[in-house]
C-alpha cells in the first residue's frame, strides 16, 4: 500500500512564466542547486528547501543544465554549450571563488555529470560516433578512463570502486571498477527499473520513478536486503524521462521536477517520516 503523502511545490508565484528544474541537494549547505530561465537564460541557481534564499549563480548566458553537487559542496558541476554553440563542455562552479571553469575533457558530447566520491573526477556519459558509454575525467588534466563497455548512460558511485549505473535495456546495474575481469551485476531488474535518469542512491538505499499504465511510483529499494517497497503515488504527468529524482537525506523528503511543458516546477514529497 502507497504511504500517503504531502506535496509541496517550489516556485516563484501562482503562475509563473519561467521554468525551475534539476534540482540537486548539498547535505553540507542545506541547499539545492537548480536551473531556471527567469534572467531569460537557463542560468545556476541555489535555494534552500524551501525554495526560497535564492541566488543566481552564474550569468554564462547560456542554457545550463543537470547540476550535480560535489560530495565536499565546494564545487557544482553541470552541462552547457561550448563557444561553437554546436557541441557541449562540462562547467564546474566553485563557491570559493564564484568563478566557472571548464573541464579539459578531450570529447564533445557529455550526459549528465556526477562525482567520483573523493570529488576529483567527474563522471559522464560520452557520446561518440563509435559507442556511447559512462568515463572518469579527471578535474585536474582532462585524463579520461572509460568505465562501462555496455552503453551505460549514467552513473552514481556507491563506494570507492563501485558504480550504479543504468544503460537503455533497463535495470540498474553495478560494476566493479577495481577488477575490470569481473561483469557489471544487475541490482534491480528492468521489468521494475524502467528509468534512465529518475533515481538516487543514499547509503544502500535506491529511490527510483516506475512507471504503470495509470500512475507512477515511486520506490525504495534496499542494495541489502534486495527487497523494494512503493513509497509514493503520483499522476501520469509527474514526471517525464529527462527528469530526475534527489533525496535530501536531513529532512526524509523527495526533490523532483513537477513537469516539463508549459513551465516546471520543483515540488518536494514529504512524509513524516518517509521511510516507516
């Protein structure tokens, strides 16, 4: 049975003209950081979960997009166009200095970056004319390392040497990056794990979107115990397959894009508590 729930949105006013999304949370700021297009680009913002101490962060005037917060919260990186406005590069933004830098990645087209857990690689999905897959860049020279071999398209690092990832024939998936003889082990099966982008991992725990004919819910799965629970029931609008699902750890509670058409909002799923 489906906990019951209560659902908040972050915006601006009733009826805003500008979208709000991708939202990522910083346990060390209390804050997240998002994309919204309120200065007329999407541009980095930072709020706190209540959606409101907001700041612009960046002014690149260029559409940014998929935040990902260092592990440290010194740094956020996220994806935007390059100078030829044809192919992409991963920006990081510090907070020390409030200045932008580039990755020196040696590709041209990126997906939605994450860190390594000591914050000193980003990892990406690379897109090429030869494969598509997840790589380890390195934030200070550019030196890349290719991590999967079987189209993975995202990635989070659950320990030092594992990865969760998923790829496009469903399921998630976890590979051992320090014994590169052993195959990835399928941790939830496609026929439950639908979704390339909408899932979190928090200390062995799975937050994911599936999808039904009707409506959508959202799961925790247990790395443990291999046991999944529904958590929460949403309409068929809630969510779309570039969206993605966060949990914010200190207050038990989902972040998520509301939708993508005509604008989108950031709404939080609160249970008191989540997990009972």
């Amino acid at each position: 049975m489906l906990n019951c729930i209560r659902t908040k949105t972050i915006h601006y006013q009733q009826r805003s003209d500008f979208s709000h999304h991708s939202p990522d949370y910083s346990e060390k700021h209390k804050r997240f950081a998002y994309v919204s297009n309120e200065s007329g680009y999407y541009e980095l913002w930072s709020a706190n979960t209540k959606g409101e101490a907001r700041k612009q962060l960046t002014q690149l005037k260029k559409n940014i997009s998929y935040p990902s917060w260092s592990h440290d919260g010194s740094h956020i990186a996220f994806l935007a166009s390059g100078e030829d406005n044809k192919h992409d590069n991963i920006y990081i933004y510090s907070l020390q200095t409030q200045k932008v830098s580039i990755v020196q990645s040696p590709f041209q087209r990126h997906n939605r970056p994450t860190w390594s857990l000591d914050d000193k690689n980003i990892i990406s999905a690379i897109y090429s004319d030869e494969f598509t897959d997840i790589f380890g860049i390195s934030i200070e020279d550019g030196k890349t390392e290719r991590l999967t071999f079987d189209s993975g398209r995202y990635g989070i690092m659950n320990s030092a040497s594992t990865m969760l990832y998923t790829k496009p024939r469903r399921g998630l998936w976890q590979i051992d990056l320090s014994n590169k003889d052993t195959p990835p082990v399928k941790i939830i099966d496609g026929k439950q794990f639908t979704s390339l982008y909408a899932w979190d991992y928090h200390q062995g725990k799975v937050y994911f979107n599936k999808r039904h004919s009707d409506h959508h819910a959202v799961m925790l799965f247990d790395i443990d115990t291999n046991e999944s629970k529904p958590m929460f029931k949403l309409p068929l609008t809630s969510f779309y397959r570039s969206n993605v699902i966060n949990y914010i750890a200190d207050q038990d509670s989902l972040i998520y894009t509301r939708s993508s058409y005509p604008q989108a909002d950031i709404k939080v799923l609160e249970n008191s508590p989540l997990l009972e």
